[in-house]
C-alpha cells in the first residue's frame, strides 16, 4: 500500500475522495429522514432512494461520453456541479418543496454514476496495474470506516439544525474535492475523438465484457450473488422479529457488518495479491455464502451477530477483487464505457432483488429466504471456480512474482 502512496498525484486524489465520500455517508440517510419529517410518508422516503437510482439506468449513454473527455477535468467539473445541485436542499421547509429534494437526489443519482467512472479511469493513470488492487482497497475501508459514523452524524445534525446544514457540509466536501484535484500534475492520454455509430458505441463496454472470457464468466458468477442478495434488505426486520429485538436494532446490526466491512477492506489487497482477482471473488461469496446460511440456521444471537461481521468482511473482499480485475482487463480508451456497462449489470440484478426480497418476504420465512440466498452464492462461486480454475491456479502459482514487483519500488 506504501508504493500506491508513493505514486504521483494519488494522494491528493485519495484526499479529495475520501473528502466527498464524508460528506456523502453524512447526507444520504438524512435525505430520506428529510422526506419522512416533512411528509410522514415512509413510502416517500423510500422514493428518494428510487430517484437515485434512476441515472444508471441510463449509464451507458454517460460512458460515451466520459471516454471522449480527460479524467481530471470531468472529476474537478462533476465535483463542482454535484455541490451545487446539492445546495438548493437549503430552500427546502415543507411538503410542498419536496420536488427538490428528488430532484436532487436524482441529480445525485447522476453524480454516483459519473465521477466513480471517472476516478476508475485516472486510477489507469495515476497507479500502475500491479498497483491498482492497493488503491481499490483503501479507497473501499476508508468508505466503509465512515458508513460507521457517517449516518449517526448526519442524523445528529439533522435533528440539531435541520437539513440545510447537512446539505452545506456535503457541497464544501464536493468543493474540496473539486479543488484538490484541480491541484493534481498529470499528462493524461488524449482521449480518443474518433465519430462511431450510435449503437455501437452504446454497447462497447457491454461488447467488452462479454467478449473476455475471464470478466465474463466471474460476472455471470457475481451476477448470481446480486440477483438474491438484495433478499437480505426486505428480511432485515423479520429478522428483529424472531429474536424479539426492536427496530432501532438494526442500527447495531449495521454497525457489526460495518466493523467486518473495514476489516475486510483492510486486508482485501492481501487476498488479492496471494490468489488473484478471481480467486478472491470466489473465496468473497464462500465466505459470504456461510455466514447466511449460519443466520438461516441459528436462533443465537450472539451466533447470529458474528455472523454479520463475517458478512461484513466478505463484501469489501468481492467489490475490491471485482473492480480491479475490470480495470486490468480494460482497456483505458473504454474505460468509461466499460464502467458504465458494469453499473448496469450490478445495478440491475440488484434491483430486481430488493423487488422479488419484498415480495419473498410475505410469503416465506426469512430462515427459507436466506437459505436460498446461501445456495445461489454457493452455485455461482462453483460456477467461476469450476469454469475459471485455471485462471485462479496460475494466479496463485503467480503470487511470488507479483510480492516482488510490489516490494521492489524500481519495478516497472
């Protein structure tokens, strides 16, 4: 991790991202409180998150886009506008302005498409390949370390002061990051001008996906996971039920998972570099795949709550793994596409997801709902393992050679 430091310009870009990341984990929970206060509607507040969904749905018509521009100017850009589509929240008073608060979290939605993709491809700048597993990693424990404070501060401030101030610290956050990465030295690689038809260059990074052998069958795998782990968000409080716990226990549910979530983010690149992007993946859903079938078996508790750790260090090992191995195989000139294209395929697994969870949810125990969750984590974990154990073998025969490139600093 020391030699992704050591790497012109990726601590200030760490600095900026970690900046609006804050501000990020301090206004997202205290959009959907803003709603529920102002309305009394659960169901609106549910929409908000809906509304910030939106953008992906749309993403591959961005990814054209972001690969006709250079990286650090859409990052210094986008960072500027997010604050100031954030800002007009300080106007909102009552019900009748609740129009901005989803219009703005749609913009939002378009900012949680855009400036990732961009930062995937100044990363293929900044960072050399054998690096990239390093960045990816700090990058997610320090998101996940302030998903552990992050919705209690931003809660805390919006039952002292209201919204506005919310709103206020998560622009500055936007103009800070803004501003630091203005101040990053960089020759970055002229992006490629050249017209191409519509269609086709819609579907270039989906084209790309499928065409590689290796992102593909580990996506198809992955996609599985995402196809049922949006189950365990509409069983959360069936949960509470069967051990007699209150509602405002899942804020300690979430907690737990936050803590394994920073311990998996802190050892993510470890796990990379001794099996590879796709070993990993498959041990992350094994490793997911056993604590839910822990919690669809157990009445204990405590069992239960280590299992959620357990939960929590599995995701950051998965997300880390998945997204470095993308941005190995990809080339930069598509880089933006491809990243679009892959928020589509996790984006809308999950959606359906949380939709069928909701239904499942009336009809079956949550015990049924996350046994099922275990065994199709299980089938696709088989699926990359058995279709890709040649890859994963010579990454692991591999590991030596990649611990000396990253010790030896003078390694290209």
């Amino acid at each position: 991790m020391k030699r992704t430091f050591a790497c012109p310009g990726f601590p200030r870009l760490y600095a900026a991202l970690s900046t609006s990341a804050l501000g990020d984990s301090i206004l997202l929970l205290a959009l959907s409180m803003w709603v529920k206060t102002i309305t009394g509607s659960n169901a609106q507040a549910g929409l908000t998150f809906l509304f910030m969904m939106v953008p992906s749905l749309i993403a591959p018509v961005f990814g054209v886009w972001i690969d006709r521009v250079r990286r650090k100017p859409l990052l210094v850009w986008g960072n500027v506008l997010s604050a100031l589509a954030v800002l007009p929240l300080v106007l909102v008073r009552s019900e009748s302005d609740l129009w901005i608060v989803w219009v703005v979290a749609f913009l939002y939605g378009v900012s949680f498409t855009v400036l990732p993709a961009g930062v995937n491809g100044l990363l293929k700048e900044l960072v050399p390949d054998e690096a990239l597993v390093d960045a990816n990693a700090v990058l997610q424990t320090t998101k996940e370390g302030f998903r552990l404070f992050g919705p209690l501060l931003g809660a805390g401030l919006f039952a002292w002061t209201g919204g506005w101030l919310v709103a206020v610290i998560d622009a500055v956050s936007f103009f800070i990051a803004a501003v630091v990465i203005a101040s990053i030295r960089i020759d970055e690689t002229i992006p490629d001008q050249q017209s191409e038809r519509v269609w086709p260059s819609l579907t270039t990074g989906v084209r790309h996906l499928g065409a590689d052998r290796v992102l593909r069958h580990t996506l198809v795998g992955f996609g599985l996971m995402l196809l049922v782990i949006g189950f365990t968000e509409s069983s959360i409080y069936a949960i509470l039920d069967a051990f007699e716990r209150p509602a405002t226990f899942a804020g300690v549910l979430v907690t737990l998972q936050g803590v394994g979530a920073v311990i998996g983010g802190l050892t993510s690149n470890a796990i990379v570099r001794r099996i590879g992007e796709v070993g990993t993946t498959v041990l992350g859903m094994i490793l997911l795949a056993l604590p839910i079938g822990v919690i669809a078996w157990t009445s204990d508790l405590t069992v239960m709550l280590a299992a959620l750790i357990v939960i929590g260090v599995s995701l950051p090992w998965l997300f880390v793994a998945v997204m470095t191995l993308v941005q190995r195989r990809t080339p930069q000139s598509i880089m933006g596409r491809v990243s679009m294209a892959l928020e589509v395929l996790m984006g809308t697994p999950q959606a359906i997801s949380l939709a069928v969870g909701a239904l499942l949810v009336a009809l079956i125990s949550y015990r049924a709902i996350f046994l099922v969750i275990a065994l199709v984590t299980a089938l696709g974990a088989a699926y990359i393992a058995g279709l890709l154990r040649r890859e994963i073998a010579a990454d692991i025969a591999d590991a030596p050679a990649r611990a000396q490139a990253t010790a030896d600093p003078s390694a290209p």
